[in-house]
C-alpha cells in the first residue's frame, strides 16, 4: 500500500466512523473521540494492510469499546445496525432495515475484533485527549499565553474530524495547535526552565512533527477558504481565522469558541457546552 492509498484508507475509515456514529441517535459526541484515540493505539500496533477483518469494522468496534470505557455500553444490535445502514449509504445503496441474520454477522464480528484491538493494545484503556495538554500549557504563567490557550482548544475541536488523531498522539495534536495558534496570535513561544517550549511536554516531542501538524492545519483551511469563499459575518476575535482562511461556521470545520476551557473529566468544556446546549432544546 502506497502512502497516497493509505491516505485514502484513513479518510475512508474516518468517514464511515462518524457516518455510523451519527446513525446513532443520543450517542455523546466525547465516544467518537476516544473511539478514534482507541483506534490510534490499534494502528501503532497493527498497520491497515495487514487487518485481517474490514477496515469499517475495526473502527466500529472502536466506538463499542469506547462507550465501555465511559462506562455506559453501546447496545450492540444498535450499532450493527448503524453499521449495516452506514454500509449502504457508503456503497450508494438504499436505505433498508438488515435481516436477523445480517444483524447477527456484524454483531459476531464486532465481539470478535474488539477482543481482538484488546489483546493488541494491551488492554490500555488510559485515553487521552489533546485538550488535556493544551490546559497543561495554559497553567505556565507568560504573557499572551490564555489566549494562545482558548484558540488552541478551538482548533483542537477541528482535528477530531481530520486524520491527525490517527497519525499522531494527543501530545503531538497539541503541540501542533499551540503552534498554530501561536503563528496566527504571532505571540512569540515561551521557554520552560531553558528548554524549547514544546519540551514541557515530553521530552521526545520533535519540533519536526508539530510542524508538519501545524502545516496541515493551514493547508486544511485554505482549501476549504478557497472552496467555499470567505466570511462576511463578524466573529469573535478568537475565531479570526474564519477570515483569513474562509473557513466560518457551517462549513465543515466548526472553529467552535471556547470561552473558558477547562477540563471536566475526560470531556472538553466544548462537548460539556453542547451537551448542556441539547439538554436545555
């Protein structure tokens, strides 16, 4: 598999898993994230060629594994069916309901390879989220640096619907936005007790990869800008980026305002907002 195909396969598996998670009426947004970090340590352990089942439903039994992680289990027949109707939409097929039968194939699979993603990564159930490291970083006392902090986390949001968190650890993510963010603030990086900011991390992170994060992130949005025009609305200052890059709310990367981030559990404050937002409709 060529690096260009392998590209094609990822975006394929993260379209169908958000495909299916949307299928999946009442599903809290924060299971789609930790399906795809649960899929990440997958991928750091088996690569996509050498799956020995279909790709879709690797993924899928990411998300199972991922509503037991917060302990509030995915009805099974519910996700094979998510599943069976995400297949159909994928292959352009109509809508139908699957036959007891087809529903006991996916559902056998699914127990099967999610003992399977198990035993490869180890029973590691520590899940991590980048918006925990960019919190991290918005503890240092320097000038600037809140701000840097809430369009860091607006980015963040952005990446779940990217490739990244399949290629990179939450760490790196981090990284990557604080950098963005840092690039469009053109708020100059501070050093930690002497050593480059990126280091107060982990001291493995290169500054290599997260360039090549923040690099995608601005080739991301300037297509998206160039594809569907620039922004009339006034936003708020922490979303300047709509501007410059033409990427505004409703346009498939949301850029969602944080305007106090904090960390409530594993849940970003964005995905408590919207929680909160659904709960109060």
């Amino acid at each position: 598999m060529t690096e260009d195909e392998e590209i094609l396969c990822v975006n394929d598996i993260m379209n169908s898993l958000r495909t299916i998670f949307q299928f999946i009426h009442d599903c809290p947004e924060h299971f789609f994230y930790i399906s795809l970090v649960l899929l990440h340590k997958y991928l750091r352990k088996v690569a996509i060629q050498k799956f020995s089942h279909d790709k879709h439903l690797v993924s899928t039994a990411c998300l199972l594994l991922a509503s037991k992680v917060e302990n509030a289990p995915l009805k099974l027949a519910k996700l094979a069916a998510a599943f069976h109707k995400a297949q159909l939409k994928r292959h352009g097929l109509p809508a139908k309901q699957p036959s007891a039968h087809q529903l006991f194939q996916i559902q056998s699979a699914l127990c099967l390879i999610e003992s399977e993603v198990l035993t490869e990564i180890g029973f590691d159930f520590d899940v991590e989220l980048p918006y925990r490291y960019i919190q991290e970083y918005g503890e240092y006392e320097a000038d600037g640096i809140g701000e840097v902090v809430q369009v860091a986390s607006c980015i963040c949001n952005d990446t779940f619907i990217m490739p990244l968190c399949l290629y990179y650890h939450p760490m790196q993510i981090a990284c990557g936005c604080i950098y963005f963010s840092t690039l469009h603030l053109k708020t100059p990086l501070p050093n930690f007790g002497g050593n480059p900011w990126y280091k107060f991390l982990h001291s493995e992170i290169e500054f290599a990869h997260v360039q090549e994060i923040a690099n995608y992130l601005k080739h991301i949005y300037k297509k998206i800008g160039e594809r569907r025009g620039k922004g009339s609305v006034k936003q708020c200052p922490y979303t300047q980026l709509k501007y410059e890059y033409g990427c505004y709310q409703g346009y498939g990367l949301s850029l969602i305002h944080i305007s106090e981030p904090t960390r409530l559990g594993m849940i970003s404050y964005a995905v408590f907002c919207l929680k909160k937002k659904k709960k109060k409709k």
